[in-house]
C-alpha cells in the first residue's frame, strides 16, 4: 500500500464526512468511464465496494478501500497521461471555478482572483510552462476589464513543491499557510501547502499584451 494513498483514506475517514468523501471518489471513477478506460459494471463494482467500506472501522475501511482501488492503481500504471486528462476534466467541470483553459481555472473573492492548477504530473515542464502561460494570459485578459481586482493568488501543494517555478511565473511565494487554513479548506491534502501572490500591476505588466 502506497503510504500517500494510505494517508489520504484515513483522512478522509476521519473528515467526519466519509459517505460525502466517497461520493466523489465515484463521480471521479465516472470520468474515467467517459475516457474509456474502465467499463461501466467495473466501475460499479469499485463504488460498490468503496459504499461498503463507508460502515468499517478505520483500519477495515482503509484496507478495503485500497483493494477497492488497486483497478486504478493497475491504469495509473498502464496509462498515466489519459488518467490525468480525465482527473483534469473532473477538475475543471465539477469545481466551483470558472475554466481558462484545461489546465487553469480561477475564483473571485472581492478584489482576490484565486488560480486553480489541474492535476498535470504526466506532462513535460514546457508544456506545464505553456498551458499556465496561456491561461494566465487569458485571465490577464479578465483582470484589465475588472479595476476592483488588486491581487491574484494561487495556494496550493504545487507552490510549496515548486517554488522556483512560480518565481518564474511572476509569484512571490509567502511560504506555508496556517494550520487552520490548511484544516479549514485542505483537509485531504497530506502534503504541504504554500501560497503565492502577485499584484495586479505586476500581472498586467507581465501577462498583457506587449504594444
């Protein structure tokens, strides 16, 4: 059992919340479905089994769990880069932000724009550098018509793991957030998570068209 997958099911049965939790693992497993790689009755044996597990005590509901799971583990294996574009699909349509392309998506909270990163392991660095490029064009775009915004911001695993990469991007890298703040909206993440910000007339500067 990877420890990262182990880690991430005891905290999702201990978020109180494990019913919840499972439901979107299965609307997850549907993605995988829409790309082809998994027929519909296997994927309704694996939410079956993941239901099931719901009832069990943490050590049961995590082992039964990860050999729920081991089907996804054997495609991760087999075929990485179509597992990650149907988790980015996933990512983009069920979340709460609005798409730039398929790699970025973005909220607003006043006068903070939030950049969301799709999952993007299986990809090369020039085309992680390409895709963000693009979507940070795009939503510099948005930023020019909207004069309230003032900041954007992105927080995430992949800011505390690739620091030097935001620094590129144009981000300053404010370092990790709070222990309440990684409970309050980070409860899943077993890994470290950092924040980055930039200003708007930094952001303009860099991602706007030059004349």
């Amino acid at each position: 059992m990877d420890y990262r997958e182990s880690e991430a099911l005891r905290l999702i049965y201990r978020s109180g919340e494990v019913e919840t939790r499972i439901q979107e693992l299965c609307q997850k497993i549907q993605k995988i479905v829409e790309v082809g790689l998994l027929t519909t009755p296997e994927a309704t044996h694996i939410e079956s089994e993941l239901r099931d597990s719901a009832a069990l005590s943490e050590e049961e509901f995590v082992r039964h769990s990860t050999e729920a799971l081991s089907p996804l583990r054997r495609l991760q294996q087999e075929h990485p880069r179509e597992m990650e574009i149907a988790t980015r699909k996933g990512f983009v349509r069920e979340s709460k932000f609005l798409p730039l392309n398929e790699l970025l998506s973005y909220g607003r909270d006043k006068d903070l724009v939030h950049i969301h990163l799709a999952p993007a392991r299986t990809l090369s660095i020039g085309e992680l550098m390409s895709g963000v490029r693009d979507g940070l064009r795009k939503l510099a775009a948005l930023v020019r018509q909207e004069n309230g915004i003032q900041r954007i911001e992105a927080t995430s695993w992949i800011v505390a793991a690739h620091p030097k990469l935001m620094e590129r991007l144009g981000f300053t890298v404010t370092g990790p957030i709070s222990e309440s703040m990684q409970q309050e909206h980070f409860s899943t993440e077993s890994r470290p998570v950092s924040n980055a910000l930039m200003s708007r007339e930094d952001f303009l500067y860099k991602y706007s068209p030059k004349k």
